[in-house]
C-alpha cells in the first residue's frame, strides 16, 4: 500500500452501497463512455433499464443470460470523478471484473481513428485517483482480463495495440509540449478516465481491463477530429459486440473460475 492519508477510511461520511431494491448484480459490468455505443450494445443484448434508488449520474442495464448472473452495461460517463462514481456503484451492487470501452486521442502516427488500444497503465493528470491510497507502482490493468481480450482480438482478427495512456482531466489543456513529450515516452493516447478506474480496482481489489477506440488524431500537433468517421463508427461496434460476447461467453467464463486463486491475483 501507498502512503496513508492523514485522515483514515474510516472518516468517510458517503459510502457506496446497495439500497433496498437494487439488482445484485454478476461479476462482469462493461463501462461504456460513448452515448451512442452504449444504446447500440444496450439494443444488441437485449438489456433493460435496472432502476437505482439514489441520484446516480449514469444509467444501468441488465443483459440476461441463458446461464449464470446477468451483465451490466453502464454508462455514458465523462472523465475520472464521473467514471469512479459508475464503478464504485458497480461494485458496491456485486461486480467483480469491469471492463471499460472507450474513445481516446492518438499520441503515436502508427495510431490512427478507428485503431484500437488496450491500455495497460495509465500517467495521471487528474485528481480524482489521489483520494485512493494504493502503491502507484503497482497501477495495472489486469494481466489477467487483458489475456482474454487480446485472445477474443486476435480471434476476430482486429488488430490492436497495447501499452500505457495519459489521462487528464483537462480536455482544452492538451498542449503541444506535453503531446510531443508523452509521445517520445511512448504513451500511445490521451483519454479522461483510465487512471483512475485503474486505482480505484487495485484499491478494492477488482479487475479491470480497457479496450479504447482511437476517436481522435494529435500526434501531428494538428487536431485531426474522427467522430462521425465511418471506421470509428465499424470499429466501436465491433469492439461493443466483441465486449458483449466475451462477457456472456460461459466457455470463458468457466476458463477464468479455472484460474487458481484470487482475481485481483496480478496484483
């Protein structure tokens, strides 16, 4: 564990909980920031509205399946105090392994709109992940949920890349200077959440695995803008669809409770 705040857990006045009425829910919760990549895998699943009893900033759905506990879709959600305050609710309702789809702005000219990306850490310039004492050193996504996701990629022959990103919070404050040094460093895109939904996992001892759509070009210090893009749009369906059968697979899941140990075993 990192360093301790001087003020303990234990002073924390709002908890997330489950309230009376609820739905408990499986292990497996799919975040996903993109309004409109959220209706369509909403529509895809056949999932329906769960009704939560307290404000919440987000909407939830529940995916029925043949067997087992239902999947949750949640979402859309903007940046690192918005995308904690969704997985804290999904944890506090029962979900043990959240996967995370995406938009994110290249940094690399290898990296273009419509390319995918799974993020295996994260450099923080947002100042939610503070609030979570953990061991920065050990801030990774999960070795574990990203094994099956690239399998489920390869398979369906899309090809991807894998490394760490930068997150901010500061959307109009992605200047040249940091574009080209994060770049050189070899940060392969700028998004808004990552960092944070990394920390909060280790911090409650979750998994957690992001597949992010390049929406967004900035490599060349020239801003190349993709939404509305026909690849970005082919592309974030297919990683929905991808997400959806990788969560509702039963082979995979009986694959992943043949895993020895714990699921936050990575780290």
């Amino acid at each position: 564990m990192g360093k301790k705040d001087s003020f303990s857990d234990s002073s924390v006045v709002i908890r997330p909980k489950r309230e009376k009425g609820e739905p408990l829910l499986g292990p497996n919760a799919i975040m996903v920031a993109v309004p409109s990549e959220l209706a369509f895998m909403v529509d895809l699943s056949h999932a329906e509205r769960a009704a939560l009893e307290t404000f919440n900033p987000f909407k939830l759905f529940i995916a029925k399946k043949d067997k087992g506990l239902p999947l949750a879709l949640a979402g859309p959600l903007l940046g690192a105090p918005q995308g904690v305050i969704v997985m804290e609710k999904l944890i506090a309702l029962g979900a043990r392994r959240i996967w995370v789809l995406g938009w994110c702005g290249s940094l690399q000219p290898y990296l273009l709109i419509g390319d995918l990306i799974i993020p295996t850490s994260a450099l923080s310039e947002e100042g939610t992940s503070a609030h979570y004492p953990v061991n920065k050193k050990r801030a990774q996504t999960s070795s574990f949920l990203n094994e099956g996701l690239e399998d489920a990629l390869l398979k369906a022959n899309l090809p991807f890349e894998k490394g760490p990103v930068w997150t901010t919070d500061a959307l109009y404050r992605e200047t040249e200077k940091k574009v080209m040094a994060y770049g050189k460093r070899g940060l392969l895109a700028v998004e808004m959440e990552m960092s944070a939904l990394i920390t909060l996992a280790i911090y409650h001892s979750v998994e957690l695995a992001g597949l992010l759509i390049v929406s967004d070009e900035l490599f060349s210090l020239e801003w190349r803008n993709g939404v509305g893009a026909n690849k970005l749009k082919k592309r974030s369906r297919e990683a929905g669809r991808l997400l959806l059968d990788l969560c509702m697979d039963d082979v995979y899941e009986a694959k992943r409770k043949d895993k020895k140990g714990s699921y936050n075993r990575q780290y």
